[in-house]
C-alpha cells in the first residue's frame, strides 16, 4: 500500500469516528485497501453505533401453489377461482407456522388488476403482520405500459391491496435485475429500465410510504469506482426519501464473480457509504453461512434468507434454530425480526463462557 493511500485511509478513519460524510474518493480508497481486518473493523464500529449487538433474522417465505399450478407467478394459477383458493390456504399454512414475510412472484403475461385481486384475497386472509412482497419496479412499469394508466396509479392500487408488496428488484453496476432469490425475477428486471425509471418508481413508493430494500449486485469485472458510483446514487436518493430500510450486496455467481475478501470489503464499504440506511443484510443462500457470518463481522447486522421448517431441512438449508446459533456463534445477539424491522423475538446473546476461548464458527 503505498503513501498516499496510507494518508487517504488515515483520513476516511477520522472522518468516519468524527461522524463525517465519506465522498467517492473515499469509497474508492476504501475498496483500494489490502487491511481487511481494518476495513472490517471500522465498519463494525460504524455498525455498533446504529444496531448495537443485535443481529436480525426473519421468517419470510416464498409462496407456491399445489398440485396443477406449481407457481404463483402462473397465469391461470391468478385467474383460476380454485387455484387462487389453494394460493390463499398455502399462505394461511406458512403464516401459522411463524412466516412475517411471502414473496410472490409476478408473472409478465398476468395483469397487474388480477394480481390486485389475488393481493387482496391474501390480504383478508392473513394476519396483520404478515407482508406480502411480490413486485418489482420494472413490474410496475411494465404493468402501467400494458394497461396503459400510471406508474403511480398502479402503485396506489397495489398497496391499497396489499400495504408493502413491492419487492427487491435493484440496479447494480454493469446489470439491472431483481431480487436473486428467483432467477426470473433477474430475468424480468433485465428487460426492464435502468436506474432513472427504477429510481423513479421508488421515489414515488417512498413518497406513498412504503419502504423498499435496495440492492448492489457486484463481482461482474465492473470498476470499483461503479460501485462507489451506485451507492453514492442510492445514498443521495435515501437523503431525498428516507425510504430504504436495508441494503443487500449480491455477489455475481459468474466466472469472474468475486473472492471472499472481496465480498466482506463490500460489506464493509456499504456499511460506511450508506450511512443513511439502518440495515446491511447478508443473504447466506448467496453468500454461504461462513460469509454471511463473517459478513456481520464486517458491517452487515441480519443474516437473511428464508429458513426451512425441520421437515423439510436438508444439507444446504438453514433452520431457524441454524440461524440463532449462527448468529450467536459469530458474537451477537439474535433478533427475529418483521417485516419492518420491528422486533419479534430476542434471544440470548452469546454465552460468556464460551467468549473466553476461541470457537469454531458453525457452518
């Protein structure tokens, strides 16, 4: 590392302890740096100060449908009377069984006045805390060109439907896709418009009050001053809104993708660049357990990613007792969240005795 970035790093760290906004320059100076362990532990700090030593989990699922219809984003599975029966029972199961949070998918060929009567359905069947999330911003401009009617007219009648749906979809540098949970969602945002027309829409359903997660999908052989560059536009838009509740940075899962320092250094720069949004969440369906445990370490305060129920446990899924030990195992103390960040449920910290001795991380 040689001079110069040395002093540019000095001066991003009193910055950052004196409470001081960090500016493309720093970011970029941020990412240059080779001391990940410094870099992890200023965004700790910086962590600490908003979420103290909490680490928040959910329990939020993908909604399917039985028998004929395997999917909520088929056509007739919306327009069907029985089906959209099915749909509603499912929805009932998975709430009674802890669930604060459904992700529904969206189909390109459903309108959005069928999918505002298949909200509402679900809506009166479900208890208050449960969210449903089921569009992106794309989803919604792409349900106003079809129907010809406004962004914010569609917005209007989906929330009235179904407060909170809109979903995840995000614009990162160098791809403009959705929520990575759902491969057609990615494929769905890619056909949809960059980041002015995904901005907008969140302006306008953050001026409604809905609050939305935005995302920075990375690792795709994009600069790292893109980077800087996309989360500099997401801060300045949450300054005008104040309507981002997290981010979730998205590794690309490609040939050049990015190496595990890279991820937890991009953890740590969003944590110190988005010094307006509460919450940095790790998806460890995306990143793995080991990261995403390592990850709260380096800014990021909620291990994310629906967990499975006991029966249906195999060895790549996480339980919700897995998450609790994960949690507690990397230092913190697990907090079951809702949809809002609000809290459901405080478990104990981690136990002193074991704190004395060095501990293998559960994986």
């Amino acid at each position: 590392m040689d001079a110069e970035l040395r002093r540019r790093l000095a001066d991003v760290e009193r910055k950052v302890r004196s409470g001081e906004r960090l500016g493309h320059e720093d970011g970029v100076a941020l990412f240059a740096s080779d001391d990940l362990a410094w870099l992890g532990g200023l965004a700790h700090e910086a962590r600490a100060l908003k979420n103290g030593d909490v680490a928040y989990f959910a329990e939020h699922r993908r909604l399917e449908l039985p028998a004929e219809a395997d999917a909520v984003n088929d056509t007739d599975a919306v327009n069907d009377t029985d089906a959209m029966n099915d749909m509603v029972e499912a929805a009932t199961r998975l709430a009674a069984d802890g669930a604060t949070e459904l992700h529904l998918g969206a189909a390109g060929d459903t309108s959005w006045e069928q999918w505002v009567r298949a909200l509402r359905a679900l809506r009166a069947a479900l208890p208050e805390a449960v969210a449903l999330r089921a569009f992106t911003a794309a989803d919604v401009s792409r349900f106003a060109a079809a129907s010809q009617v406004s962004e914010s007219e569609v917005l209007d009648e989906l929330l009235a439907a179904a407060p909170a749906s809109l979903g995840e979809g995000f614009e990162g540098p160098g791809a403009e896709a959705a929520d990575a949970e759902d491969a057609e969602d990615v494929a769905r945002e890619a056909e949809g418009a960059g980041w002015q027309d995904w901005a907008r829409v969140h302006r306008m359903a953050h001026h409604k009050g809905l609050t939305t997660v935005c995302t920075l999908r990375f690792g795709y052989g994009e600069e790292l001053a893109e980077r800087v560059d996309h989360l500099l536009r997401l801060r300045e838009l949450q300054d005008e809104t104040g309507g981002f509740r997290a981010v979730v940075p998205l590794r690309h899962e490609g040939p050049q993708g990015a190496t595990g320092a890279e991820v937890l250094a991009t953890f740590a720069v969003c944590r110190l660049l988005l010094d307006n949004v509460a919450h940095v969440a790790a998806r460890w369906a995306v990143h793995g357990a080991q990261t995403s445990q390592l990850a709260l370490q380096h800014g990021a305060d909620e291990m994310a990613g629906p967990p499975a129920a006991e029966a249906s446990r195999d060895a790549d899924v996480l339980t919700r007792d897995d998450l609790v030990e994960l949690i507690r195992d990397t230092g913190f103390r697990p907090v079951e969240r809702d949809a809002h960040h609000g809290v459901l449920r405080s478990f104990d910290g981690p136990d002193p005795d074991r704190r004395e001795a060095p501990q293998p991380m559960r994986v």
